[in-house]
C-alpha cells in the first residue's frame, strides 16, 4: 500500500487532490548529505554501482525535500556500459568513452545485455529503495533514449554539437540502425527488469533530442522510443522526456506513453492541443530556484497556472543545478503542494 499515491495516480492520469512534485536529478549535490556521502567514496561509479549506497541517495531526498516520489539513483550510461562499452566518469569533466563505436565490427562486439547478469546492480539497488521506502512514495525507473546512448557511444564524451554522432546519421544510417536495434533490445529489457524489481513509473530521457533536425529525429529516436512505450506500457506508466524537441509532441502522443515531459521552453497550452489526454510533467526553468524565496513562488505560481485544465506532475524543465539553495528548492515544492488553483 502507497501512503502518498498522488505522484502514481497522476502519472496514470487520474484527477489527484493536488498536483504531485518531484524533481529530475533530486538525488545529489544540492542536498549536504549527498556531498557528504559522495566524497567519502572512489567516485561516481562507486555510488552508482554499490545497490545499498545508490538506495541511500535515492531516499535522502524524500526525507530532506518531501518530494511525492523518488527516481532510483543511476546514471543512463550504464546501458552502454552493460553492453560492452565502458565509461568512466571524470571529475569536472562528466562521462569519457576510451573507446567508441567507429565501425561495422564495433556493434557486432556489442552484446544485448541481460539486465540481471549486466546490471543486477541497479536492480538489487531499486529492491532495497523500494523496501525501504515501505510505501511511502512511488519509486520511479528510467533509462537513457537509444538515439541520446548512440550519441555519446559514437562521440565518446558530452559534446555541444555531437558532430561525430550526427555525422554517422548521414554517412552511414544502417550502420546506426544495427546499433540503436541493439540499443533498443538492452533498454526494453532493463526497463522491464526494473518494473520487475519494483518500479512503478519509468522514464525515458532523450537528453540530447533537440540537436537532431525533425526528420532525423523521427527515423533515428522517436521510432525506438515508440519500441519501447509499446513494450513497457501493459507494465507501467511511462514518461518520455525529450528536451528540445518540442516538434515531436504529436509523435509522442500516439505513443503509449502516459506522460509528457516537458522542456523550460515549451508552452504547456500547445503541448495539451497536440498531446490531448496525456498527463504533462514540467517545466519550471531550473535556473529560476537562482532568484529570492518570493522569486521562486511566484515563478513556480505562474508555471502551475499555465498547466491548468488537465493532469499536472510539477517538475523543472530538466535537472535541477547542481549549485542550487536546497531552501529554494523546498520553497518550490512547497508552493506546488500549497496551490489551490
């Protein structure tokens, strides 16, 4: 039994006493605890690959910020990892491939991962969250979308063009058709593995979708996107978030996914005209939790309003910033569960 199903109820577009709130990357350097923890361990790695400390992280901001759910603390690296490609995660720097994928014979080495032999950590990590969380709130999984993975597999590192990825889209499509297959294959799998294991809702990043001109983005990420909304949606509710493709809406709403992820620059109204019937979650502009606690209210206010008329899981238009005031941000959930609009 949920104590607080408000987040699940929404996400299933069901009408809730008030709008539910959580926060894409609640799991980290804003909460003091968080750094404590982090900078007694090796690195990033550690944390994530260690199921009772990646449970830890993945609570503290159900005690510190009251947020109506918790997202499993991960990285959507370890997809390709899993696979065969492993990353490192350099500090200051963000994730390095020491090797990318250049060639035919590079995707035949990869492997569609088993989600239990390859990344039972993650797994064993939501079990003891969801355990320890005993019904307090809903727990949330995700995954990295097959075109963002393909991108930094190719790349090797976060890049402001990911000219590399986009390059093979043009020279050589097959070629990244056999690997966002493969792609595709390991993250149904894993994503199933993680309802298995007790996810409730899970969530589909496609952090680097608005690079991509439409046509591409519709042959080479919404089709395997839609793969895995028809795969996982008689198991769960799932969230696409796709930031910066706001021309992608209609595609996703014939998709079976419950809700909309929506970016700091799209308009809540359009999103509802394209998507009807969908839950939306979103958007307040991360960098406005920068300005005064009144700020923060009467921004986090004003983004409520423009969600009116339909199923509303407040959210940022993208991760939280790392050097966020942990007050601002308790003031923003704060006005959400407030609001009487």
């Amino acid at each position: 039994m949920l104590h607080n199903d408000l987040f699940l109820r929404a996400a299933r577009g069901e009408t809730t006493e008030r709008t539910p709130v959580w926060l894409m990357r609640q799991a980290g350097r804003i909460l003091p605890e968080y750094r404590k923890l982090r900078g007694s361990l090796s690195g990033f790695k550690e944390l994530v690959e260690t199921p009772a400390l990646a449970a830890e992280v993945t609570i503290q901001p159900i005690d510190a910020l009251d947020v109506d759910a918790a997202i499993i603390f991960s990285d959507i690296l370890v997809v390709p990892d899993a696979m065969g490609l492993p990353y490192e995660m350099v500090e200051a720097r963000g994730p390095l491939f020491p090797t990318t994928i250049q060639s035919a014979a590079d995707v035949a080495r990869l492997r569609v991962a088993d989600p239990h032999e390859h990344l039972g950590y993650v797994l064993e990590a939501i079990r003891i969250t969801k355990k320890a969380l005993n019904g307090r709130v809903p727990l949330i999984g995700f995954a990295g979308a097959p075109w963002t993975i393909l991108a930094y597999m190719v790349e090797g590192h976060g890049s402001k063009t990911f000219s590399k990825a986009r390059r093979l889209l043009y020279q050589e499509p097959a070629l990244a058709h056999l690997l966002l297959e493969k792609i595709t294959a390991t993250t149904i799998a894993y994503l199933q593995a993680q309802v298995e294991a007790g996810a409730q809702v899970v969530q589909v990043f496609d952090s680097w979708a608005g690079i991509l001109p439409p046509a591409h983005y519709t042959e080479f990420s919404s089709r395997y996107i839609a793969q895995i909304c028809a795969a996982l949606a008689p198991l769960a509710p799932i969230t696409v978030f796709a930031k910066g493709a706001w021309w992608a809406v209609p595609e996703f709403a014939a998709m079976p996914c419950r809700t909309i992820g929506l970016d700091w620059n799209q308009t809540p109204a359009d999103v509802r005209a394209a998507a009807p019937g969908k839950t939306l979650q979103g958007n307040l502009d991360p960098a406005a939790l920068y300005g005064t606690r009144a700020q923060v209210k009467a921004a986090t206010e004003a983004m409520l309003r423009r969600f009116a008329g339909g199923p509303h899981i407040a959210n940022l238009g993208h991760g939280v910033y790392p050097d966020t005031d942990a007050d601002n941000v308790r003031v923003f959930v704060d006005t959400v569960k407030a609001w009487q609009g």
